[in-house]
C-alpha cells in the first residue's frame, strides 16, 4: 500500500510499565524509554491511499484517520502497536480490518486548516471515543537524533497486531519523519480511555508533521525463534 500522511500531530503521554501490561498483549514485549512506556494519540488525514502501481480509488483515497498507539518489541524489533484506529471510510475500515486485522472504527470526522491551525473534530460512532483539538506547528523542522525520545517515539518501520494467539508484523518504509514541536488546545480527549488508558494529568509531549509519504507490506505471521517468551517486558 502507498499512503501520504498529511498535518499529523503526534500527542504523547509516559504510563508506567505496570498499568500498560494488562492491555497489551503478552505475545508483545513493552518497549520503555527510561523506564517508562508512551501511548501517542495521533490525528492526521491520508491522501493517496492506494495498492501500489494503481491509481486512487475515489472515495477511499483520502480521509481523516486518528490513531492510539504504542511501542512494543518483538525478537527484538521495534514496533507499534495500535489500540484504536479511526478513520472517515467505511470502506477503509472494512478494508483495514479484513487485511491488516487491526483495531479500525469508523467515525463522523472534520478537519480544517485556519491560517497554518489544523482544527480536528472525530466522534466515534457506537461508542465514547472523541478528540476535539487544534494545533499548529511552532518550529522549524529538525530531524530527531537517534538516542533522543524524539527519534524511539517515531522512527519505528513496523506495526504488530496479534489475532487468535498469533503475532504479525506489516513492515513500514518511509524518509525521517520531518518532526516541528507543536502547540495544541486540546478540549476533548476520550481516546485513550476508550481503550482502557488512563493518561496522566499532565501536558502531552507534541510534534507535528506536515506531509509523509508511506510504503506499508502486507500483514505476515512471525514465527518461533522471533516471538519473546510471553509475559516478556
């Protein structure tokens, strides 16, 4: 799949190891950085959604997505594990269910841009799941060095998911996320808690990317010696 990810913010909160191991997984080792695990909740809107080498499907090639993430390891290969995936399509959640057996939800979404101020409304539907943000960024663009929490939190060219037991992986390619530190006002977040994360009270870490372009490979099982023991944190 090619897929172009367009005035993504990425809002991270630190939850202690303890509280994240009863929701994710025992086939998925937690991934921490200095001792603490990260869940990310992230608004974006995709453009271009495609297979590779056909042309755009019009009405599911472009749609808001919101994701909640975290970080996990599996044989010793970073990843991301999603608890949530939102998205405006039908189709594509269908789609993203069917062929990547994530978590995908449908939901009534809008999303603007005010002067350089992207304005992010998504209500899931049959269910308490709800973001109300805006936000904008308020640097220059920097490359993350590797070591930072910048560069664990993002660069990571995976995701896992595990159905029926058994583990996953789609790999991810794409250039260096092209981070900004951001600012937002954020006046509903029940994101995490739809997902049974309580988030601390504190103010999120922020960075925005104005425009990704993304190659995702099928979903394929790993196998044997690649899995952690369960339990493994």
């Amino acid at each position: 799949m090619e897929q172009t990810w367009n005035d993504l913010l990425f809002a991270h909160w630190p939850v202690p190891p303890e509280l994240m191991r009863a929701l994710v997984p025992q086939q998925l080792s937690l991934d921490t950085f200095d001792g603490e695990c990260w869940v990310a909740v992230a608004p974006f809107h995709m453009t271009r959604v495609r297979a590779r080498f056909v042309p755009p499907i019009p009405g599911v090639s472009a749609f808001p997505e919101l994701n909640v993430r975290t970080y996990v390891t599996v044989g010793g290969k970073p990843g991301v594990y999603f608890f949530s995936l939102d998205a405006a399509s039908r189709l594509a959640v269908w789609a993203a269910r069917a062929g990547y057996r994530l978590p995908y939800h449908f939901a009534h979404m809008e999303i603007s841009n005010r002067d350089g101020r992207i304005q992010y409304r998504s209500s899931r539907t049959g269910g308490e799941a709800e973001l109300r943000a805006d936000y904008r960024p308020v640097t220059p663009v920097q490359l993350r060095a590797q070591g930072t929490l910048e560069h664990w939190l993002t660069e990571r060219y995976c995701l896992y998911t595990v159905a029926r037991g058994e583990v996953f992986r789609a790999e991810i390619h794409h250039e260096p996320w092209p981070l900004q530190d951001a600012e937002a006002q954020i006046a509903q977040n029940t994101m995490a808690k739809a997902a049974g994360i309580e988030l601390p009270r504190i103010s999120p870490l922020l960075h925005f990317a104005k425009r990704l372009q993304v190659l995702i490979w099928p979903l394929k099982p790993v196998r044997g010696e690649d899995v952690w023991p369960q339990g493994h944190a």
